[in-house]
C-alpha cells in the first residue's frame, strides 16, 4: 500500500490531527477519532491533465480518501492524491496532493433552546471572549491556564427536562474530564476538591429572561427561558453567574444558532464579563 505522511492539519476548534495517504491518527489522547473510507483504482484510459490537479498528461493511478469524524465535530476531509508512473519499479510515486476540509453540523438546529439543552457542544475560540483572563482572576494558575487554552473543550449535555437535571460530561482532550449532575431546583449544593477552582457552592435554576436584572446577561437569547448557574468560591473571593441557553449568532454574514454562555465575575477588582460560543452535534447515545 502506497503512504505518504502530510503535514499535521489544524481542523479547528483547536483539534489537531495527523494525516496520512490511509487516513486519520489521532495525534494523542482525548483527540478526534475518524471512519476512513479508501477507494484505490487505477484508469491506464483516462489522462489527467492539469485541470484536475495532477501533473502531466500520463495515465495515472490515483487514491481518494474520505474521511468523516464518528462524532461531535462534523469535519469533512477529502484527500485526492495523484501519482505518477514509476518506470524503474512499475509502481507509482505520489506527485501532487489537493486536501479540502469542508464543515457541517456546527449551528444548532433552528429550534434549539433552553427547554432542551441535550446536545454535544465544542468551544469555539474564535467566537469566544477572553476566558484566559476570567481563569486567571479566579485564581487558576498559569501552566492549567495555558493547557485549557490550548485543549479542545468538549461539554455533553443530557436534559432531563421531567426532573428538572443536567449531566454535564465535559472534557478538556488530554488536560481534565469531569462528570456531574446539575439540578435546576435553586438549591444550593457544594463542590469540593474541584481540579480547576476547588472548593465553591453552586446554585442552579430556570429562569424567565425578565428575571434577569443584567442588561449585559439579558440581551441576545433565543426564547424566553435560560439556565443561571452561579458559582461562589469563598476561598478565593470571587462569583460567577452564568446564563446558558441558545442564541442566533452572526457567523460568515449569516445567523446561525448557536450554543452560548455569558458570564459575568465578581472579584476582588470589581466586575469581568465574558462569554462562550459552542459548536453543536447530536449527543451519541
């Protein structure tokens, strides 16, 4: 079988991957996983000229690798190889290589909101705010900092809208995992020995957009209904009260809706806001 090694490709929300004329390796732990099909077939009566991407007029044999990822991503890769005749061996050798990367499945659907968070969700940093500067005034320190900046952050929401509970299974590849229930019942409850903030208390519940008094919270939502979250770390001084829910976000010119956390930080310097986008896939049940 003919290899070749490409170059390790960026394919977005800080994953990366590494490329190979048979498909996707993973480049480590907690990284995309992908279902490679391969077709081989060889056209000695058919000439490839320049417009299809191959050099020379010989009849070549060509490999076209198609790769979609299993989950949560929705990344398209197709690789067209070229090769060219080898005369001393009666083989072939690679010439050129076109990769194209196509993207689906990134909005929500259009109906998507609060009611129902279920859903895969991926941070998506170039949407995003400033998140470093958040971590860093609630004490995280540097070297856990820069490791989530650079992680590919997962969160998978199951909602089980009859009881009022979301499970949370998030996931920074290869830095942190964690797993919890979220009740929505306005309960304070606590968190103890927690590997990013330590100790702190949540409370979580349902709330009508005209419960909330923060213009800066309110604004943008699609639907009437959200998720506040609020975290309080008496240990190191500070508060964060997060609205969760889905808003029609303008990506490339046009609205998409869009997984969306605001945040606002109080802390010993006064207020910090900032908020998440997500990237959406059906949750694999």
């Amino acid at each position: 079988m003919i290899r070749r090694m490409l170059p390790v490709l960026d394919l977005g929300s800080g994953s990366i991957a590494n490329v190979s004329g048979s498909g996707f390796r993973p480049a480590g732990p907690g990284f995309l996983t992908f279902d490679v099909k391969q077709v081989d077939f060889k056209s000695p009566a058919r000439t490839y000229g320049r417009k299809d991407g191959c050099i020379g007029d010989s009849p070549l044999k060509s490999t076209h690798v198609l790769s979609q990822p299993t989950r949560n991503f929705g990344w398209t890769l197709r690789n067209d190889m070229c090769f060219e005749p080898n005369g001393r061996t009666g083989g072939a050798i690679p010439a050129t290589s076109s990769i194209s990367i196509t993207s689906s499945t990134m909005a929500a659907p259009a109906d998507k909101t609060a009611a129902d968070m279920t859903g895969s969700y991926v941070m998506n940093r170039t949407l995003s705010g400033d998140t470093d500067k958040i971590l860093s005034l609630q004490g995280v320190g540097w070297l856990l900092r820069k490791s989530l900046g650079l992680a590919t952050v997962t969160i998978n929401l199951t909602h089980k809208a009859s009881d009022d509970v979301i499970n949370i299974h998030s996931v920074a590849a290869g830095v942190i995992s964690t797993n919890e229930d979220l009740h929505l019942d306005g309960k304070a409850y606590e968190r103890t020995k927690d590997k990013v903030w330590g100790n702190f208390q949540v409370t979580a519940q349902k709330k009508q957009l005209s419960e909330i008094d923060d213009e800066q919270l309110r604004e943008g939502w699609a639907g009437d209904e959200v998720i506040e979250v609020v975290a309080d770390n008496k240990e190191s001084k500070w508060t964060a009260l997060q609205i969760w829910g889905f808003t029609d976000y303008e990506v490339n010119g046009k609205k998409e809706r869009r997984y969306f956390r605001r945040v606002r930080l109080t802390h010993s310097k006064g207020v910090t806001y900032s908020h998440m986008v997500y990237d959406y896939a059906p949750l694999e049940q």
